[in-house]
C-alpha cells in the first residue's frame, strides 16, 4: 500500500517540474505583453526620466525579458519570488500569509458542497427511478446556470441585508487577533480555546462557504446521479437485491461506494473551478485569502505578486491531483496490486 | 464545467451523413429543453437587437430627479421607469436591455472562437494521432493546471481591457473544453468503417477530415457552443463586476451587478435584475444544450424516455 501511494507521488511530482517551469513561463511572457508601464504609478509626479530609469533598473525590468525570466526562475528556486510593487513587500510571505484563508475557505465550500449534494445526488437518482426526473433535471439546471458570485450577492442580501443574521464581510469578528498557529482561523481559535472568537469566525466563514458550495454541488448532483445510474445495473445490485436488502440500504451502503471513485475524479479535475470560485466569493466578502490579493494585484497591475499567486495556484492544482491519485488508490482495491 | 460531466457519458453517435437530419429534427423537437432554452435564447437576442426601439430610455440617461425609484407595483414606484431606477436616477430596464447587447456578442463571438480553435486541434490531433496528438493533449493539460478564472485574469493583464481582449481571454482560456471532450470523440469516429472506406478510396486528409469526420462530431459541438455561451456570459459578467472589462459607458450586467451591490441596503431591486438576467440567460443557453446532447444521443434518449 504504501509503496504504491508513494511511487504515486513521485511520479506525480517529477511530472510536476516541467509543466511549473512551463507555465511560469507562459505566465512571465503574457504579463509582459502589458501595454501599460507597471511602474508608473510607484513615480511620484515630478520624476524625471532618469528617475523612471533608475527605477527600472532597480527592479530589474531594464533587462531582455529571457534575462528576466531567467533572473526570477533562479531567485524562485531560493524561495524568493520578488518584491510585490503595490505593497512594497516580498511576494512569498505575503502569498503564505493569505494562503490558509482561501484553503479554509475551499474546504469548508467543498465539504458543504458535498453536504448538499450527496443527499442532492441520491435524491435526483430516487427521482429519475420512478420516472420523475424532469422536475429534477430543471433544477439542477437551474442551479447550473447560478455561479458562486451570483450566489454570494444573493446570499448577502438574504442573511446580510434583508434578515440581518449573518457577518458578510472579513474572515473574524472585530478585535479578534488570530494566533497564527496553523494560520486556518477555525482551528486557531479552538487551540487557544477562545470559544466566542471562534464562533465568529464560524459565522464568518458559513455564507462565503456557502455561496462557494452552491456554485459547486450541481456539478457533483450530476455526477452522483449518473454514477448511480450506471451502478443500478450491476450484478451486486441484483444480488443486494435478492438477499432482500432494502432499497435505501442498497444505495447508501453498497452503492454510493462505487459511485464515490468517478465524483472524486471529478472533484478533482474540476478543483480549479472551485479555487476560481473561491477567488471571486474572497472579494465580495472581503475575505483575505489569495484570490482577494490576485484581484488587487491585477487591478494595480503588480506583476511580481501576479506571477507568484500564478505559481501558487499551479502549485495547488498539482497537490490536488496527487491527492486524487492517492485517494483513488486506497479507496479502490482493484488499484491495490500494483 | 458541464464539459466535462458529459465526457463520462457516452460519446453521441450521430450519423455519419446528414441524411438523418429530418429524423434528428424530429427528435429535437421532442425535447421540451430544446424549446424552453432555444425561446429564451430568441428572447435575449431580439432584445438585444431591438434594444434602441425597446427600451423605454437610454441606457445612460441619469435623472435626478429619479433616483432609486422602486419598481412600478411597489409604492413610490413610476410607470415611466417599469423596473425603477439605480443609484444615479439610471432606468435599470433599459440598462439591463442594452446590457443584453455586451453579454450576447460576448457569449456568441467567444463561444463560436473556442469552438473554432478547440475543435480543429481536436480534429488534428484526433485524427492523426502520434506526436501531434501528444503535443496538443499536453497543452490542454498544462492550460487546465491553471483554475480559468485565474487565467483570464492574467491574460486581460496582458492584453488590457475592452469587450474584445475579454473575448479573446475566454476563446484562449476555453479552447480546451473543446478540444477534450470532441478529441475522445474524433478518435472513436476516426477507426469507423466509412472513415477507413474513404480513406481506401484514396480521399484526402482534409477531404476524409471535412466530410467523413466533422459531420459525427458536429451535434457534441452544437452542446458544448451553446453551454460555452453560458460559461462566457458569467465570465464576462465577473470581469466586468470586478471593473477589468469595458470602459464605464458600456452598460454591461456585471456593471449593473457592481452599481447594485452599494445600493443594496435600500434598492434591492438594482441588484435583483441583473443577477435574473444573468441567471435567466445561462439557463437558456444551458437547457438548450442540454436538450440537444440529449435530442441526438440515442443511447440518453433512450435513458430519458
């Protein structure tokens, strides 16, 4: 077992290399297609050209762009991706600051979207069974055709607006300092025990949760259900079956365990939609994550900070599909024997 | 996103020559979805098109006069503004008309450009195979390490802002929706026996690609157009909520999103109306293709009826 998860792993991560140094460079080469010069709201407005100069020369944006590329790939490996032009501070801890923010943020959307769509999943598939599928299908679609932003407005206006119940903005309640042991707020505030701290950030984190679940359970429903379908026809149904298994029994026991291997491929493959999500749901909600530092960073054209979120958001999707791997693995026994 | 649900279901197998055509439209008309999704579709665009005629102002008029004017049945409302008005005394029915305008070119240039693209590197590398394929497969798995939303935005950084570049961000992001899902199919297609009969026949790879080919894929290309339209109208809406797609006289849903966001605590309404254009329009473009996946597909016909 565990040397199939780690010939897994390695394998995964020396496919990794070339597609990070590939995409940091495709990445490199379109932020300096830019057409307006990044530099020039750092100028106060009485520089010379000289100034303007020298500036450039400083940051290092005066050499040929492969020089350049060549230049960050190498500070990159020493784990120093630049200085952010907006926030005049070094790009690497300000990422890892905002990092356990957007991953608390992605898994509790994910957690709750499987809260939603497991029983959503197994109710579309009860439904297509007895032949009532169509109002079923409509609402999937209709919940299809509602991204996380939407949701997210909607929902603010719901709990934050109209019934004020829920806080829909920033990640803690006011004057609550986090402790920064893991960085993830909702474990943080349980460590040290401060248990009305931690409610807040539970309330904090429910409706961007929540906006990010809704946005992703449709696709999961969808999954679900047409695994379940095509496990309706297999021969262990038929034998739960005769050995006079209920229904509800067959489904959730023997069923919903073979469909779990094509839904968490799918997770997988569609995890880059979730951080997408995610990234939209921090900015409405002001939430202080890494999609929140990427839309401040675009908007002020702060291209080391765009390049390194760049990174970090490959160096993500990658870990996803070295877990799904490994998932996959363990959870299917046919894969064991390797 | 629906791409890549519909890869684990089986690959439509139309018929090779349009000669089904007449049955296929028979079945398209069955499917309650094709009509319900094709009619709002029709809707959006008529007004779209007709927006200088239809709409009651124009779209940037600001009245004063009239600011936040709640929609006409509720008190205070004004039946010259039928849907109310937003913060700057805007009339949000017509802003919403015209912004109809931005969201269709958007999902329709977009959608017809990725499918353009993704399809004829899936064709290539579907029907040639080897190296070619090989080649274009890693891109598509190097495009997809990236979450697409990061991706366009990092693109519009590159290429500035403008209805075009935000185009052209969603055909370079979402090319590969594409060219996954019609490759798998290109390939099944490609080992058929009519396909290797033209082959003997001594046609040429364009010929064989052209003819042969392309009219099997051609009812999962009509699906993935028109849910692409969807993906396209909220990739516009996002980018221009956030401020990075058109300048300010541009009316856009995702503009009229933003506006009604800081009135929200008192005009609900301003709000309201874009979110249900915007919902409303995907549901189209996504109930159509669905009805036409399922319309062509026997194997799902056969399932649903």
């Amino acid at each position: 077992m565990f040397q199939v998860i780690s010939a897994i792993v390695l394998r995964r991560l020396l496919l990794a290399i070339p597609t990070l140094l590939l995409l940091s460079l495709v990445v490199f080469v379109v932020l300096r297609m830019l057409p307006v010069d990044p530099l020039a709201m750092l100028l106060p407005a009485s520089a010379t050209p000289a100034d303007a100069a020298a500036l450039r020369a400083q940051l290092g944006f005066d050499k040929p762009v492969p020089q350049q590329f060549l230049i960050w790939l190498w500070q990159a490996l020493n784990g120093n991706l630049g200085l952010s032009i907006n926030f005049r501070q070094p790009v690497a801890p300000l990422m890892l600051s905002a990092l356990p923010a957007t991953l608390e943020l992605t898994l509790a959307g994910l957690l709750l979207a499987l809260l939603i769509s497991v029983p959503g999943g197994v109710l579309a598939y009860v439904l297509y069974q007895r032949r009532r599928e169509t109002a079923a299908d409509l609402a999937v679609a209709l919940m299809q055709s509602i991204p996380s932003f939407l949701w997210s407005l909607l929902l603010i206006l719901a709990f934050g607006v109209l019934w004020p119940v829920l806080p829909f903005s920033g990640r803690v309640g006011e004057g609550v300092v986090l402790p920064g042991i893991t960085g993830f707020a909702v474990v943080d505030l349980l460590l040290v025990g401060r248990f009305d701290a931690w409610l807040t950030a539970l309330s904090h984190l429910l409706l961007p949760a929540l906006a990010l679940a809704l946005g992703f359970a449709p696709l999961v429903i969808r999954v679900l259900r047409s695994s379940l379908i095509d496990a309706a026809t297999e021969p262990y149904v038929e034998a739960a079956r005769l050995r006079g298994l209920s229904e509800a029994r067959i489904v959730w026991r023997h069923m919903l365990k073979n469909a779990a291997l094509p839904t968490i491929t799918m997770i997988g493959v569609q995890f880059g939609f979730l951080f997408g999500g995610a990234l939209l749901v921090e900015m409405i909600f002001g939430f202080p994550g890494v999609g929140n530092l990427m839309v401040q960073a675009v908007k002020g054209n702060d291209l080391p900070l765009i390049q390194g979120i760049a990174l970090i958001f490959c160096v993500l999707m990658l870990a996803i599909t070295v877990i799904v791997d490994v998932l996959y693995a363990v959870l299917n026994p046919r894969l064991r024997t390797l | 996103m629906t791409a890549t649900a519909m890869t684990s279901s089986p690959a439509p197998t139309a018929a090779p020559s349009f000669a089904l055509t007449r049955s296929a439209l028979r079945q398209l008309g069955r499917q309650p979805r094709v009509w319900v999704g094709g009619g709002i579709l029709l809707a959006v665009l008529l007004l779209a098109v007709l927006a200088p005629w239809v709409a009651p102002h124009d779209p940037l008029e600001q009245d004063l006069l009239h600011m936040l004017t709640p929609p006409m049945w509720a008190p205070g409302g004004d039946a010259a503004f039928p849907l109310g008005t937003d913060g700057l005394g805007r009339c949000v029915l017509s802003r919403a008309i015209y912004g109809a305008r931005v969201a269709l070119t958007v999902a329709i240039v977009a959608a017809l450009g990725s499918m353009l693209l993704g399809s004829t590197l899936a064709m290539l590398g579907g029907y040639f195979g080897g190296v070619v394929d090989r080649g274009i497969g890693y891109v598509v798995d190097l495009w997809m390490s990236f979450p697409p939303v990061v991706l366009s935005l990092i693109l519009l950084v590159g290429l500035g802002t403008g209805v075009d570049k935000v185009i052209l961000a969603v055909v370079l992001v979402d090319w590969t929706r594409f060219c996954r899902v019609i490759r798998a199919d290109v390939l099944v297609t490609r080992r058929r026996d009519y396909v290797l009969a033209a082959q003997l026949l001594g046609f040429g790879h364009l010929r064989t690609m052209l003819r042969e080919v392309l009219p099997a894929v051609v009812p999962l290309m009509i699906t993935l157009f028109s849910i692409e339209m969807g993906i396209a109208i909220v990739v516009e809406a996002t980018l221009s909520f956030i401020g990075l797609s058109v300048p300010a006289q541009v009316t856009t849903w995702g503009q009229m999103l933003a506006d009604g966001r800081s009135d929200m605590q008192s005009a609900a309404w301003v709000m309201l109306v874009p979110v249900a254009c915007i919902i409303v329009t995907v549901l189209g473009c996504n109930l159509f293709g669905d009805g036409i996946r399922v319309a062509l597909d026997p194997r799902l016909r056969l399932r649903s009826e």
